[in-house]
C-alpha cells in the first residue's frame, strides 16, 4: 500500500477538490456532467477562505508523489454534553475513484481520525449518503457505527 501524505489545502486546489466531490456524488450515473466554468465561480473561494480563517476547520488533501488523490474536511465543534466533550464532524470525504479499493481512503480517515484525537475531540462523527452501501461498509469497517438518523433541511 501506497503511503500518502496529508496538507491543508491551498486556493490552487479548489478545482481538483470540487471534481472528486462530483466524481463521489450519490446519484452516481445520473450526476450531471460537472461544467469546467463553474470551477471558477466566486463562491468557492469565499467558501474555501471562511474554512482556512477558522480554526476549527480544515480542509485537507491527500497527496501522492504531489498528485492530489482525495480530500476531506474535518471541523471541530465544542459542546456541553458528555461533560463539555469536543466533537469532530468529518465532511466531504472522497477519493479518487480509480484509487479506491486499495487503502487510501482508510489511510486518509485514520489519518483525521488521529487529527481530532490530537485535537481533543471524544467523538468523531459523520454523514453518508443512504444509498451509498460500499461508503457504509467502508466506515464500519473502520469502527464507525450507525447511531444516529441524520436530517437536512435545505434553504
């Protein structure tokens, strides 16, 4: 297994990190094609700078040999229950899809995993969309397990 190597993202990697969000979406064949213009809308990097100015985000990407190959963003949120125990949420994991199968994508949550140890959290947590069994079976195999229904509401 290939060992890859982890940095916070910089404004250059905005593009590669919105292509393996699309490449990972739910619908799966029925995603639309993602439109190479809109990489460059505005909002991106108003996003990509509100996370890099606080620090309890980060957004990361996993490298090897300097080819980016997966990203995902950990934050970390303060709360009162359990004794005042800091939780970390884990966002927007992907790996490239012709990388899958061979252990990166352990390495790179693990990776954050111990992150969030580091950074005092008791609980790390996170979402996956219902129909995506293999992403699953990916996170319990890593120990994750399935506790909580998860709700959005879109506005």
């Amino acid at each position: 297994m290939t060992t890859l190597t982890f940095r916070d993202a910089v404004p250059a990697d905005i593009a590669i990190i919105l292509e393996l969000g699309h490449a990972g979406d739910a619908r799966g064949a029925e995603t639309p094609p993602l439109d190479p213009a809109t990489l460059a809308d505005p909002r991106y990097r108003a996003a990509f700078d509100a996370i890099a100015a606080d620090p309890a985000h980060r957004l990361i990407v996993a490298e090897r040999d300097g080819e980016i190959l997966g990203t995902i963003q950990i934050s970390i949120i303060p709360g009162l229950p359990r004794f005042g125990m800091t939780r970390a949420i884990l966002e927007d994991v992907h790996i490239r899809a012709d990388q899958r199968g061979g252990g990166l994508g352990s390495q790179m949550v693990l990776w954050a995993i111990d992150q969030c140890r580091q950074a005092g959290c008791g609980l790390v947590q996170l979402t996956s969309n219902k129909v995506r069994l293999d992403a699953h079976r990916f996170y319990e195999k890593l120990g994750f397990k399935a506790t909580h229904e998860g709700f959005k509401l879109f506005l």
